[in-house]
C-alpha cells in the first residue's frame, strides 16, 4: 500500500512541476543588445538567439512562476558561443567574473523580497558523482532590462575540471524565493515573432539561426536551458520551454528556446585578453 502511494505522490509532483511550466504567460517584446555599453570582459559564452528586425531583436518574457520554482541552463566551456565571442580556450578560461540576465518586468526594486531570486552555480557531474556546488548569489532584486549580477570575488570553476578535463561545463540555476514570484518576467530567445514579420533567421554576427530547434536529452543538450523544477535538479535535462507560439506538444513548429543569460570568463594563458580590474568594473555602475 505504501509504494503504491509514493508513486502517486511521485506523479502529482511531476504534473504539478509541468503544470507550472504549461501555464506560464508569455508575452513578445523587442529589445536591443547592449552591444558596446556592457563592461569589458576577457570573454563570454551564450546560447541564445539574437535576431535583428532589422536591428532590434524579438524575445519572449516567460511569468507566472510559483515560489521556489527553479530554472537552469548548461555551459560547456569550448562551445560556440553567439553573438559573435569568440569560443573559449577550456584549458585557460576557467574564472567566471558576471552573469547577465534580461527581466522585462523589474518590480524587484519596487516591492523588495516579494519578486526576488537567488542564482546557483554547479559543477554539471556525472550520474556516478552528482551535481557539485560551486556558488550562491543570494537574494537578488533585478531589474527591469539587463541585470549584471556580479561574482565577486570571482569563481574558479577549476573544481569541474575533475568531471571533464578537455570540457569543463557548469550548471546556472535561478530560484524563485521571493513571497510572490510570479515575477520576474524572464526573457528567452524569440523565434515565431521575427519569423512571422518576414525577418532574416539569423544570429548577428555568428551562426545562423536554426529552427525548431532539437529536443533537450542526453549529456550534451541541442537546448541548454529550461525549467528544472521545484527542487534543484528534479528534470535534468531540463524540461524545454517552448517558443511561446508553438502550438504543437514536442516543438517541432517552431521549437524550444534559449534563456537570455551569458557568462562573463576570465582567461589566463594565450587566449586571455587584458583583464579589467574589479574596481574599474564596479565604477561603471556607481
């Protein structure tokens, strides 16, 4: 009597997460990169789409989240990356020095601790050695646009060298802990809009676009980010989040999308630029 209860509870745990994600609102903005205004990093990697129409890209502005709701994505350092960084050396870039997320809401600074979030950063592991924590921002208020959260001191994330030599790889998540956390609206990669105003499907100054984009699965996701659950790692892969004018249940219409986060490495060794120091990073934003 007793398993068959812990299945059941198991389920409605599992439809409860995926209900969350099915009934998130999702809402079409335009925006544009702070191409040349973002402070001078040695270099970045992400994975999400930029499609000018004709210079300002469409993204999506996923709410409705529940307290304690968690969404992830995976880095690999090695990667191409969009947005036109070049890709990093994974046996010198290994110091992670800023996140940056776009949030299309922002009521973080006007209602404090009711809209608030905390990033986590992990080690990827391995089904032998599990997720390795690494760093925690504490309660964050973004705002509304390009949030720099930053890490200081910065993070070596040499401890993931142990799971991948050639390939370290980290694991970004971002909890809802404020008291009402429906917000923020986060911002994910956009691909029906541009698509259906005729705009060119293309990444500025990278590869172009490809759509519908894959499944996530496996050790090396086609998609990188999505919903993780309601407690750390409960779907990983994590559950993709469709383009929010796909109407069809495995995204092959216009497919999953990205989450509008970059990663800001320092490197050492041959592939490291001039390295801004922490005092002139932080002057930027006084």
């Amino acid at each position: 009597m007793i398993r068959p209860l812990l299945v059941m509870l198991l389920v409605l745990l599992i439809a409860t997460s995926v209900l969350s994600v099915e009934h998130l609102e999702k809402h079409a903005y335009q925006m544009r990169d702070d191409f040349g205004s973002e402070p001078l990093y040695d270099s970045a990697l992400q994975y999400y789409y930029y499609i000018p129409c004709p210079t300002y890209s469409w993204f999506w502005a996923f709410s409705g989240w529940i307290p304690g709701d968690i969404v992830g994505a995976y880095f690999r350092i090695g990667d191409v990356s969009t947005g036109g960084w070049p890709e990093l050396d994974p046996g010198n870039c290994h110091t992670l020095e800023a996140i940056r997320m776009l949030d299309f809401a922002g009521y973080g600074t006007v209602y404090p601790g009711l809209f608030t979030v905390e990033f986590d950063v992990y080690c990827s592991g391995t089904s032998q050695s599990p997720f390795l924590p690494l760093w925690n921002s504490g309660p964050v208020e973004t705002s509304r646009g390009w949030n720099y959260i930053l890490v200081d001191p910065p993070l070596s994330i040499c401890p993931c060298c142990e799971y991948d030599l050639m390939y370290p790889s980290v694991i970004v998540t971002m909890t809802m802990v404020g008291t009402e956390a429906y917000y923020p609206a986060i911002g994910l990669d956009n691909i029906s809009t541009p698509l259906g105003l005729g705009c060119e499907m293309h990444d500025i100054s990278c590869l172009p676009a490809v759509y519908p984009r894959a499944d996530c699965g496996g050790a090396e996701p086609a998609v990188h980010s999505g919903y993780v659950g309601l407690t750390p790692f409960e779907f990983w892969p994590p559950l993709g989040l469709l383009d929010g004018r796909d109407g069809t249940p495995d995204g092959s219409e216009f497919g999953f999308v990205e989450w509008v986060l970059t990663l800001y490495i320092g490197c050492s060794g041959p592939s490291g630029v001039e390295t801004s120091t922490w005092g002139a990073i932080k002057a930027m934003y006084r």
